[in-house]
C-alpha cells in the first residue's frame, strides 16, 4: 500500500532562482536530512543514496518531465519504489511557492512503523524548509540547468504505478545492525503494550484498536480510556472503580487494612468502604 504526502513552503526569491538550485541535485544533502548523496547519470538519471532513521536506501530515479521555471517530475526504476513530482509557481513579489507531491511504498517493518508515525511526511516538510533558509540565505542558486526533458507530453504527477519497475527489487536496500534490533524492540513493545492493555480494560469503557506491524494483523486490543497525569493503572495505591472507570486512589489505611490494588466489583468496593469507614 503506497503513502502520498504533499507539502508546500513559501520562497523568497524569485522563481527562476528557486527552481535553478532545484536543478542542482547533487546539492540536495546540503538541505536534505538523511540524503548521503545524489549523483546525476545524465539529463534525465540519477542515482540516490539515503539513509533514514538508520535505514539505508539507495535507488535509481528518471525524470520524466522538466520544464523550467515551472516542473521536476520523476519515477523510480529500480530500488525504493517512489515517484512524484515538484511544482514552481511565480506568486508575485520576487516570491515562490514550492509545491512537493510524493508517493512512496514502505518497505520492512522499519520503514512501514516509521509510516504509520508520519515520518517521512515530517521529514518532507522539514527539508523544504531547509531549502528555504538554504536559498533565502545564499542569495544565488548554486548553479542552474535550464534544459527540458520530454516523455511524450505532460505526465502530470507520478505515482507509484510510474514507478513499477522498481518494485520487489529488494537488492538495493539495507538495514544496520542496531535499526533491525530497534525494529525488533519495538515490535515486541507494541505487543506487550497490546497485552497490557487488554489485560487492564475488562471493567472500563473500551475502544477497539487495530495494529498492523509489518504486513502482519494484530489481534485487535481494547484499550482503556486515558488518564491525566500519566499511566497509574500500574501503580501501588491505585484501582480502578468497575461501575464508572474513575480511578479510586487507595488512602494508607486503606493499603494497612489490607485492601487490594486491583479493580473493585461495586459491591466490594462499597464493603470496604463501610469495613474502614471508621478509620478515615
């Protein structure tokens, strides 16, 4: 299943700056997170390098539509499956708006938990704006090529589908060492969070919640109903009503006389009430 993520930034340069320093891909780890490297093939392929969160991608791309001054469309041919396209647009004032449309598979649990969280839409969003300052900061494009390339008239916006070629093709990426552990750490965390919580939720209002962790269905988990100041269902000292879901804070008598930490049935409650009454 593919994400698509669209972001726009304001530019305060004229249009044919912004879009020059575009055309200098292989200035992009100066205003990317996470980009090693972008190296250009020819007019129309180049050849990415990227690592995220520690995952390590690398990929090969073709531009299938360049206009300037106006549009960089591309698609991936091989390695991480990708395509999308940026848009340039004169808004008047010597200023520019920068529109980022991409589409993108996740791959392996890394990269699909990183999906879920929204990372790489946050990191599409935090690299326009470093190319913003990085532009508005220097002054001048870094270079400019003010070619055309052509596909057999507009393609619009690329999708995955642009980017066929490129699926399966596992070869070309990698996981270190430490991100395939902290992949696997937080799968088992999630599922010990997913156990604990329907361990703890038989007697408050539930809501149903699905997981998906690398392609592979969770059981669905009810899950309690949060509570300020941090998660107490744990905690010493603390039950839980079982008519409302209130939380009932245990006094010391309570604790000395010997009453439980653990849920309360109504009537249980309301006998340990009336047992300690004459101690509060």
């Amino acid at each position: 299943m593919s994400t698509r993520v669209e972001k726009t930034v304001m530019v305060n340069v004229p249009v044919s700056r912004a879009y020059n320093q575009w055309t200098q891909f292989e200035d992009f780890p100066r205003f990317m997170g996470g980009v090693q490297s972008v190296t250009q093939l020819s007019d129309d392929r180049l050849e990415w390098v990227a690592e995220i969160a520690g995952v390590r991608r690398q990929w090969e791309a073709r531009i299938l539509e360049q206009v300037p001054d106006q549009k960089v469309a591309w698609a991936a041919t091989e390695g991480a499956t990708n395509a999308g396209s940026v848009t340039f647009e004169d808004v008047g004032g010597d200023q520019t708006s920068v529109r980022l449309v991409l589409e993108y598979e996740p791959e392996g649990l890394v990269e699909k938990v990183g999906d879920k969280l929204n990372f790489v839409e946050s990191q599409a969003e935090s690299d326009l704006e470093r190319f913003k300052d990085f532009i508005e900061s220097e002054g001048y494009a870094s270079g400019a090529w003010r070619g055309s390339v052509e596909s057999g008239g507009p393609v619009g916006t690329p999708g995955v589908e642009d980017a066929a070629a490129s699926r399966g093709d596992s070869g070309k990426a990698g996981v270190s060492g430490k991100v395939a552990a902290a992949g696997v750490a937080a799968a088992a965390a999630a599922t010990a969070a997913a156990v604990s919580a329907r361990s703890g939720s038989s007697s408050s209002s539930e809501s149903e919640q699905e997981t998906t962790v690398s392609g592979a269905y969770v059981e669905s988990t009810p899950v309690t109903t949060p509570v300020d100041d941090g998660a107490v269902s744990g905690m010493r000292g603390v039950g839980t009503d079982a008519t409302d879901g209130d939380i009932h804070l245990l006094t010391d008598e309570e604790i000395e006389a010997g009453a439980s930490d653990e849920p309360l049935q109504a009537s249980e409650q309301g006998k340990a009430e009336r047992d300690l009454g004459s101690s509060r």
